[in-house]
C-alpha cells in the first residue's frame, strides 16, 4: 500500500496528529496512534490503547472539497437485489474514484436492508428508520426519511421515487446518536441493553457542519488482549471528542470492518474473517462532483 506507517504515542501534554483534535486523548487516552494519508482530503489515523484495550479506526474526510464525496455501493445497482457480498469485493466492483469504506446497513437474513437505501438517486428500499444521505455539494443529512404519498421521499431535500436524480445516496443505521450536538434520548441503553450498553464491534459515522469534516469509525471488538469493542455511550463520546455534531450507528459486531485502497485497515471479530454484508457506504474522489453548485 502507498503511503506508509507513522507510529508514535501521544506526549504529554497530548499532541495527536491533525485532523485528530486534543479532546480525543480523554476518551482514549495513551494510544498509540498510526497514521495513513488517502490523499488530499482524505486521511486514516488508527488508535490503540493497551489499557481497555481498544483498536479505533478513523477516517476524517474534508467534504469541503468538491472533489470528495460518498457513495453506497451494493451488489446489484438499480434494482432490489437479495445476497450479500464482502466490503472489499463490493468496492472492488465499484468502478474508479473509491479510497476507502466501510460496511453500511444492517440485514435481514435474505440479505436486503433493514433500513432505506438509494443508490444514484434509485431508491432501492424505504423504511421508517434512521438513515444518511448525501449528494454533491451538499452536506450530509442524518434522521429518518418520511415518505409523502407515493412518489416522493424527504430527507434533507425531497427525492422522487419515480424519477431517480442520479445523485442521492442513503445509507440506513440505528440509532441516530447525535443530532444537532446533543445526544439523541439515552442511545437505546434502556430499551436495548445487550446491544447498546454492552461493549461490541461498532461502525458509525459522524458529521461537524462548522468545518464539513466526516468522521467515519470503526471499532474492534470481541477479541480480548486486542480490543474489545465499545458501547453506544462511549461510541458517541468517542465521535463528540473528534467534534462531530450529527451522528448515526450502522451495523456492527461481526459486519464491521474498514477498507482502504483494497486492504483492510480493521480487524473482523468473526473467526471466517471479514462478513458478507448487504452493502458499503465508500468515500469516493470524483472531480464531476465539481461541477454542482455547492448547496446549503
């Protein structure tokens, strides 16, 4: 892989490379920290701590940059398609452009979304979960698509479900964890107590509108002595400490796993290794996403 490894843990006080913000060293402190550039706009920074142990991985993404964007890339684009297929095979199919990804939604057994996925603007499922969504020159939405009649949905804008814009992409997660800076009722620990306030795989992602810089996160889990795993809560310190503002869950344990350049930066807890999956939000470079005016 081009690029290299740079090593080193953190002084005191604590100097973490940038983009990472100072306030990471609290919710992790004494990690060691490696670091990949992904190139302009893009970069990787992974955490490990010996203590609890933890594994982090962190791709910051500057979508300031006209050029940097999203996609959701599934096994069969623009029609429903049942069967799941690893992350690094679908973004390996995804064309040219792809830096980097992760694993998306969650899936029901016949392989499709539990949430609402488009795809290019064709909406390929809708449900009344939350979601992300992002189109050029825009910033990225979080919350939980309404569908209006029978032929439009809204999110942050209004996408026709009939006439496909060829921009729009969606990706499902759960729970939505922060929006607009606060945290989003008590991260279902109450309601969902093995899933949200027991220590897992996690996959999320978060947004700061202020700077337009995507987090993107992956955290290993289930193998001790290695890392294992967060809850919700300290999934969402860790993300308020980067300095993201909106944030969503998408599918974690064995599914989680994160993907640069065609290699894998995290480590799967399955014992088979990385998991097939329904489908894969990518981090793309693509300079057609230029020629959109930028939009609020």
């Amino acid at each position: 892989m081009a690029g290299g490894w740079g090593c080193a843990v953190p002084d005191r006080p604590p100097h973490l490379p940038p983009p990472l913000p100072p306030a990471v060293e609290r919710v992790i402190p004494d990690a060691e920290v490696r670091t990949l550039s992904l190139g302009p706009g893009v970069s990787y920074a992974g955490l490990f701590q010996a203590a609890t142990p933890w594994a982090v991985h962190v791709i910051a993404v500057d979508l300031g940059r006209c050029e940097v964007g999203l996609r959701v890339v599934t096994g069969g684009e623009g029609e429903e398609v049942e069967g799941r297929q690893r992350v690094t095979e679908l973004l390996a199919g995804a064309g040219g452009g792809v830096v980097a990804g992760v694993n998306g939604d969650f899936f029901t057994p016949e392989g499709l979304t539990v949430g609402t996925e488009v795809v290019a603007g064709t909406v390929r499922r809708v449900r009344p979960r939350p979601a992300m969504a992002w189109r050029p020159g825009a910033m990225p939405w979080l919350g939980v698509p309404v569908v209006e009649g029978d032929t439009l949905i809204r999110l942050g804008w209004p996408l026709s479900v009939t006439k496909p814009d060829g921009e729009t992409y969606v990706v499902g997660g759960f729970p939505l964890l922060l929006r607009e800076g606060r945290r989003v009722g008590d991260l279902e620990v109450a309601e969902l107590p093995g899933f949200a306030a027991s220590r897992h795989p996690r996959t999320a992602v978060g947004f700061d509108p202020a700077s337009r810089r995507l987090w993107v996160v992956v955290v290993d889990g289930r193998q001790p002595g290695y890392s294992e795993g967060m809850s919700l809560p300290e999934l969402t310190a860790f993300l308020e400490s980067l300095g993201a503002r909106e944030a969503i869950n998408l599918d974690g344990g064995g599914s989680s796993i994160m993907v640069a350049r065609g290699i894998p930066l995290s480590r799967p807890s399955d014992a088979a290794g990385e998991r097939p999956v329904a489908n894969a939000l990518a981090v793309v470079r693509d300079r057609s996403f230029c020629r959109v005016r930028r939009r609020s």
